[in-house]
C-alpha cells in the first residue's frame, strides 16, 4: 500500500537551533576540505577553455540591453550561476539523501531538540555557505582576467547566494521523496540540459522562438540572465522579477521539505516491528477478527497520526483499540471512544463531523491532529514499559514535525505522562517540565512554548460511569482552542 503524502506549507522555517547543523558540517568538512576546493576549479576549466579559447572565433555577442559584450564577459556569469547551482544541487541532494537514507543522521538529530525545519534550514545554509565560499573565489578569478567592467560587480555575491537557494531548497525537496540512488539520474536528466541550454554559452535570439520561450522559463536562464545584467550593470524590470522568482522558488522547496517529514515518519510508523509481543498481538487479531468484523479486511499495523498538518492543537490518545484503530487504520475510528471524542470534537469546530467508522470517510480534522502514545494495539490495552519507551521517539517525532502545535491534550494519565516525554525531547528540559505536573480532568500547565490540557480518556469505563460525559471533554476541547487562539463554537 503507499501512503500519501501529506504535504502543507508552514508558516516558520526552524530557529536559531539549525546552526548546530552549520557548526556540524564545519567539523565534518575540516577533515574533508578538499572536497570543497574542488568546486572551484570547474566554473574556471570552463572560463579558460571555451571563454577564452573558443571566444577568439566567436568575438563580440550582444549582451545585456543589446550592447556587445566580449565572448568571455558573456559567460563568465553564467558559468557563476551554474557554479551555484551544481553546489547547491549536490550538498542539497546527494549529501542531503545520504544523511537521511543511510547515515540516519537526521533521526538521530530529532532525538534533540532540533525540528525538522531545524534541519532544513540549518543544511540550506550550509549550501547557501559553500555556494558564497565558490563564488568569493569566481569572482576574484573575474577580476584578475579584466572581465570587472561594473562597479555593480559586487551584487553578484548576494545573487548567487540566492540562486543557491532556489536550487537547494529545490533539491532538497526533491531529495525528500528520492528511495534509491538511481532516482538521482533523473535530477541530472534536469540538471545537464539546463546548464547548456539556459544561455549559459549562446545568447537567448540563437534559439527558434518556441524552445527561447521554454528557456526563459527555467530558474537558471532566471539566475544566469540576473548576473549577467549585474556584471554590466545593466538593470530593468526583469531584473526584478529574476529575483522575485527565485526568491519564490527558494521559499517553496524550502515549505515542502519541512512538511514532509510527517509522510516519511507515517512510512516508518507503519513498518515497524520493533516490539515482538505487540506485532504479534495486533496480527493476531487482524486474522481471527470477531463476528461482527468478520467480513472486513483489518489494518494489523501499527497506527500513525492523522489530522491538520498544519494543526495548533495536538490529542494524544494511549494506543489503537484491537477493533478500532487496529482494524480501521486510523487512530480512534470505529469504535465508541473515538464517537465519543469526534461528536465532542464536531461540537467546538475541530472536525467536520461528529463520527469516524473507516479511513476514507470523510472525516477531516480542523487544526487539529491526532496520535498515540503507543501505535499498536496491546494485549488488555496495557503496553510494558519497553513498548512504551520504544514507541515514545514516534510521539516526539511527531510533535517536532508538527510546526504549529502549542496546544497538547492528552486523554487520560498514560497518554499525560507520554506528552511530557514528548515535550521534552523537542524542547529539552524547559521550565515546568520537571517536576511532572499532577494529571487531572481539565489541569493546566505550561511547559516550554506548549500549554497542556488534560482530559480524561473517553473510554466506555469513563462515559458509561459518566466520569467523563460530553459537556466535560467539550469544555477541555475548548479551553485548548483558547489557548490555540482559536474559538469555540
């Protein structure tokens, strides 16, 4: 089965976190240096043989605003634009895949208190870096050939930089949904046709006119048009737009690449078999079923969140029912908890109707987004404590992906004491997580950046003794909204 993605735009690009990632590197490539010095030479192979070699044949071609410019200053910004885009395409790619599919560097940092947009901020700067680094260097080279004909030469810095950008944040989005090494050859099936044929060696009028139009629409001709104008101080309303597009297509990759980290982690959740009496349990029950189910097809996994990727409001239940979530695939759907808990969540505006019976039925939550504790069904609904702790990096995970999470309600005292945990590994051990406060129906605390409100779980123990009845788990959904900074209905 594939799982959809789940991708939104957020509306934060990590913190000040991600320059761990920044000071990461710089360790890492203090003892691989070479690598990169090695960038440089490329763009200047390129200047010195066909610029200057093949530039005696050709001469003068027009430039930008249609005066002549030598065959060398032609290039030179372009072979710059391309230098940018070949270092942020291979740091935000090849470097990027391997740290997240085989080094597993990335899991490893989300046990921090580092986010997902952590990550992707703080390995888009290091490319943003080693792009500045290769273009100090290029335009030093451009200088001492006489090709610095514009005082306006030294805006080229900040266009690269923001040409790296675009590519970066681009190629590690790509890199995102990337499963082997082999869908790397696709990129360069990109990659290679952009480099020379976006104007990179002929000027744009050299093209029949449906192909110039095709050119003028990819973000290199964008970057190498840009600092060919600046390298002769040559500015219009192009230029804007050269870095309005980029600008955009910088601020997409970067959107995509920090929410989708939430359809990778819902992948492993649903392939993992890391606790052998639960795996067994669950499918167990997956195959005997019980009458009433007998003709359904049960899910026998272990159960991911569902909801508002973009949620501010986090429920965190204890672990899937063996007949609910554990049949139905979705955490509290098809069974009378997770009634209970929509027809509440229906009534203050956090989803779009009162009740949940099967993935697939319409059912979506409003800034609001569900998981558990623990993702599969345990035996007499009580996980050891392994279990627990094993599960546990799931929850956190979760919460670091969900951007827009202040709010955490947690149903009950198992799934109170797991939202601490969680809280905790995101954020470390900021005021008023240690001591743990006391659970209880409608208690408030404030940990960190999170407010917390519990609940008592809406089991059929509790709503049958009406130990917890709707006008109870309502008003506790609500306060949530108020303090989410949104509203009850």
């Amino acid at each position: 089965m594939t799982l959809p993605l789940r991708v939104a735009p957020p509306l934060a690009f990590g913190s000040r976190r991600s320059l761990r990632l920044i000071e990461r590197n710089l360790y890492v490539y203090k003892h691989t240096w070479i690598v990169l010095v090695s960038g440089f030479f490329e763009p200047l192979f390129y200047l010195l043989s066909i610029g200057f070699g093949l530039g005696r044949l050709v001469g003068d071609v027009p430039g930008p605003g249609g005066a002549p410019i030598s065959y060398q200053l032609f290039i030179a910004p372009a072979l710059l634009a391309s230098s940018s885009m070949n270092g942020a395409i291979f740091e935000a790619t090849l470097n990027f895949f391997f740290k997240l599919k085989y080094q597993k560097t990335f899991d490893a940092i989300l046990s921090t208190p580092l986010s997902t947009a952590d990550i992707a901020l703080g390995e888009l700067i290091w490319s943003l870096i080693r792009g500045g680094l290769y273009t100090v260097g290029f335009l030093v080279v451009i200088v001492a050939l006489g090709l610095a004909v514009s005082p306006w030469l030294i805006l080229a810095l900040p266009a690269s930089v923001l040409i790296s950008l675009a590519f970066g944040a681009v190629g590690m989005a790509a890199s995102s949904f990337m499963r082997t090494w082999q869908d790397f050859d696709l990129i360069q099936l990109v990659i290679l046709p952009m480099f020379l044929f976006s104007g990179t060696f002929y000027p744009l009028d050299a093209y029949p006119e449906p192909l110039r139009l095709f050119v003028q629409a990819t973000p290199l001709y964008q970057g190498v048009d840009l600092l060919r104008s600046i390298a002769v101080g040559h500015f219009d309303a192009g230029t804007l737009f050269h870095v309005v597009y980029l600008s955009a297509l910088g601020l997409i990759g970067l959107a995509i690449v920090s929410r989708a980290e939430l359809a990778a982690l819902t992948t492993e959740i649903v392939a993992c078999r890391r606790c052998p009496r639960l795996v067994e349990w669950r499918e167990q029950v997956a195959r005997e079923k019980i009458a009433r189910f007998r003709d359904q097809t049960y899910w026998g996994r272990p159960v991911p969140g569902f909801g508002d990727p973009d949620a501010h409001l986090l429920i965190v239940g204890l672990a899937p029912a063996a007949h609910g979530g554990n049949r139905t695939g979705r955490v509290f759907t098809g069974d009378a908890s997770g009634d209970f808990l929509f027809e509440a969540m229906h009534w203050v505006g956090l989803a779009n109707q009162s009740t949940g019976r099967r993935a697939g039925d319409g059912l979506a939550l409003i800034d609001a987004y569900i998981a558990a504790a623990v993702r599969c069904a345990p035996p007499a609904n009580k996980p050891t404590p392994w279990e627990r702790d094993a599960c546990a990096p799931y929850l956190a995970r979760e919460l670091a992906a969900l951007e827009q999470v202040r709010v955490l309600v947690p149903l009950g005292a198992y799934a109170w004491a797991a939202a601490f945990r969680a809280i905790t590994s995101v954020a470390g051990d900021v005021a008023g997580s240690r001591p743990r406060p006391r659970f209880g129906h409608g208690a408030e605390a404030r940990v960190g950046r999170f407010e917390v409100v519990g609940s008592y779980h809406p089991s059929q123990q509790n709503t049958f003794t009406r130990k917890l009845t709707q006008p109870m788990l309502r008003a506790v959904l609500a306060r949530a909204q108020e303090l989410a900074g949104g509203s009850s209905s």
